[in-house]
C-alpha cells in the first residue's frame, strides 16, 4: 500500500506505550497461500501481497513489537479473503476471540492497514462480539478504492458504537506528522 510504512512510527508508538502498561499487544497479519481467490490473478480484487514464507509476508522490519507480542494470521484459506482479525489464529490454533477472552480483554484499539478493509471488519466483529473499540486514526490508513472509502469506514464503525483517537487525544504523546 503506497506510503503504508508511515504508519510504523506511529504504530511502534502505540506497542510500546500498551507495552508498557502490561496491555496485551497482538499483531493480526495477512498470511495469504500463494494461489487464492484473494488476488487478482485469481478472480480477486487484489494483487498478490503477504504471501505465506516470503519477504512479502513478513511485519515491516522497523516495527518493534515486543517478545510478549502475540501475532494472528489470517486469509489462510484460498477460498476466503478474511479481512477480520476476528478470522486470524494464533501458531497454535487458538481464535482470535478465544485467545482475548483468555486474557481477560475488553476493550481494543484498533489500527493499521487499511482502514476500509481489514481495520473496518476487524471493528465490526468486535463491536458484534460485545467488545468496546476504538480506531487509532493516526495508526490507520485506507486504500481507498474508491474516493472516501476509508471516511465512510470510520463513519461507519462511529455509528457502531466504536470511539476514534490518536496518540494525542490519548494524551498519550505527540504524534508524528502524517498526510491521512
């Protein structure tokens, strides 16, 4: 996604700050097999991206997510797109949900790419499973598809109940500078 990687500071931020205060940090992933209805060239709408054991797949090399981290993957299935977060699995095989209930998890704060996909459908699976959301708009970026996507995304998920902040409505620092 173009410019996605200016979310990484921004991103890192976040982590360390959850990190700190002993939140649970969890990082969803896209971890696509080679061959699925998901990209282009196989009746989707999107090229080939986050392939399974490729360069491709893997998180940014400057994100710093700690040791405690627990990473999810999703669009493991050649036959789903799975933009949920809610669709991802732990190495183990637990469920996303499973794995927050576990730890006692109630509220989320939500970010990353993109807004109007995986973010938008990651927020409403929360919202329906009875969990509190916020979007970290300085975290998050659309794709856009078409013009106002990712706008009519957060519209959306506000009419749904979820709340909406950055690093600076958090109090929680300033926030790098970026174009939305």
């Amino acid at each position: 996604m173009p410019e996605g990687d200016r979310l990484v500071p921004v991103a890192n931020r976040y982590v360390e700050l959850f990190d700190q205060q002993g939140r649970p940090v969890y990082a969803s992933r896209d971890w696509h097999p080679p061959r699925t209805r998901h990209f282009q060239q196989y009746g989707g709408v999107w090229p080939a991206h986050c392939i399974q054991g490729t360069p491709g797949g893997d998180f940014h090399p400057e994100l710093r997510l700690p040791p405690s981290a627990v990473v999810v993957s999703k669009g493991m299935d050649p036959e789903q797109d799975s933009y949920s977060a809610f669709d991802a699995l732990e190495a183990d095989g637990t469920l996303l949900e499973d794995s927050l209930r576990q730890r006692a998890v109630r509220h989320l704060y939500v970010g990353g790419l993109a807004t109007d996909y995986c973010v938008r459908w990651t927020a409403l699976d929360a919202l329906r499973k009875g969990f509190q959301v916020t979007v970290l708009l300085d975290a998050s970026r659309g794709v856009n598809l078409k013009p106002h996507d990712a706008e009519q995304a957060i519209e959306e998920l506000v009419r749904n109940g979820a709340g909406v902040a950055t690093l600076a409505q958090l109090g929680l620092a300033e926030a790098p500078s970026l174009n939305p």
